[in-house]
C-alpha cells in the first residue's frame, strides 16, 4: 500500500495513525501471508478480536443513551443488526476498504458474501488499530461517525427484528407452511467456518444463505426468502 494511498486513507476516515504499520495491518488478511512467506507484518486478527470488543462496547453504550426507555432484549436487537456481516462490509465498502485489502490470489476473486465478510472483519481490525494507536476515545468517534446514523433506518424499518420468525410468520400465514432449513454446504478450517444453508417451503428450495456459523447462515437465507417471496 503506498504512502499516498494510506494517507488519502486516513483523510476517509478521519484519522490519522502515528504507527502506520498498524493501519498497514488492519488490511492484512491471512490468505495473504501464504503467498508472501516474508511480508514484515503478521495478518489482521488479533487486531479484529480487539476491535470486536472495542465495536460492541461503543454501540452499546450508545445505544443505552440513546434509546433509554427500551428493554435489553430491544436494545441487543437494535445492536445485532447494527453490527451485522451486510451493515460492517456496507460501511467498510463506503470508506473504500476494498482497494487496500491485503489478500490472496484465490481470495481476491471471491466477490458477493465471501469478500463481504472480509470486509466486515477488517473494518473490526481497522477499529481495532485505532484504539491501538490512540485509545478507546478515538476509536468511539470513529465508529459513530460510520454506524450510528444507520441506527435510525434500523429502527424505523424494523430491520432488528429476526428474519427467520418473519419468514416463518408470512409462510405460514401465507402458504400455511413452516419453513425448513438444510445444511448444502460447509466449508473451510475450523476457525474460519463457512455454511451454505438452503430455506425450503415443503420440498421447494426458496433461498440461500451463507454465515460463519449455522444460525447466520439461516438468518441469511430467511432473509433473502422474504426478498424472493417479497414478503
């Protein structure tokens, strides 16, 4: 990643590093340290294990503040759908995280939801880089300035609420079917698990979904049903 680039970066995102290789890090996925044995940097996870913790302490606490008449449970809903796979690689694509991903060959093909959950992971890492270099104070304004305004579409479009009970609801109220969920594909080391999940009205394949683990994947396929199905 050339110096201009990561500059031009950090005007993005409004934040400038004073450890750059920390930012250089946050990029580096580990399919990439396969094909470049002696690359300086180690790659992004441990960084994005930080960053996971740093993410899920700002929203809540906004999300505490924000909503103060609503229950935990409304609240750990409103927090799910804002810090799932699609809302952490949408704002990761907005910043332009795709053109600094450090990957390899084989994975910088992958497009649709492969790339989207690197995406996601590594706009985890960038926080985690971020508190890192600066603290936690930095790494809270950062996160605000690229999740929070989505808080209120969330809420007023009812995207919180879970997609598999919604897809049961409208299929059996609608076809008077309840829905089935089979397992058409599992893939990829055990820390890094991916499912292929199909939602079945009867013996009709409706949707696909995928996730790193079986519960995402299905709440991807339900969703993606009440799409096809326009419910």
């Amino acid at each position: 990643m050339p110096k201009k680039e990561l500059s031009e970066f950090e005007k993005a995102i409004g934040v400038t590093f004073k450890n750059k290789d920390l930012l250089k890090q946050a990029f580096v996925h580990r399919s990439y340290l396969n094909e470049h044995k002696r690359f300086s940097l180690p790659h992004n996870e441990r960084i994005e294990f930080l960053g996971d913790a740093v993410l899920e302490l700002a929203v809540t606490d906004f999300l505490f503040h924000k909503y103060p008449d609503k229950t935990e449970g409304d609240l750990t809903s409103y927090r799910s759908a804002l810090v799932n796979t699609d809302m952490l690689a949408s704002a990761g694509e907005e910043l332009g995280m795709n053109e600094h991903l450090l990957l390899s060959k084989g994975e910088a093909k992958d497009t649709g939801r492969a790339r989207a959950y690197i995406i996601a992971n590594t706009l985890e890492a960038l926080i985690g880089a971020i508190y890192l270099d600066q603290g936690y104070e930095p790494a809270r304004d950062f996160v605000a300035r690229t999740l929070f305004s989505r808080v209120e579409k969330i809420v007023a479009e009812r995207l919180w609420q879970d997609a598999k009970s919604r897809f049961q609801e409208k299929a059996q109220d609608v076809v008077g079917i309840t829905p089935s969920y089979k397992t058409l594909e599992e893939r990829g080391p055990d820390h890094d698990k991916y499912f292929k999940i199909g939602v079945f009205l009867g013996k009709d394949l409706i949707a696909e979904g995928e996730g790193k683990s079986k519960q995402e994947a299905e709440q991807a396929a339900a969703q993606n049903g009440l799409k096809i199905k326009n419910w």
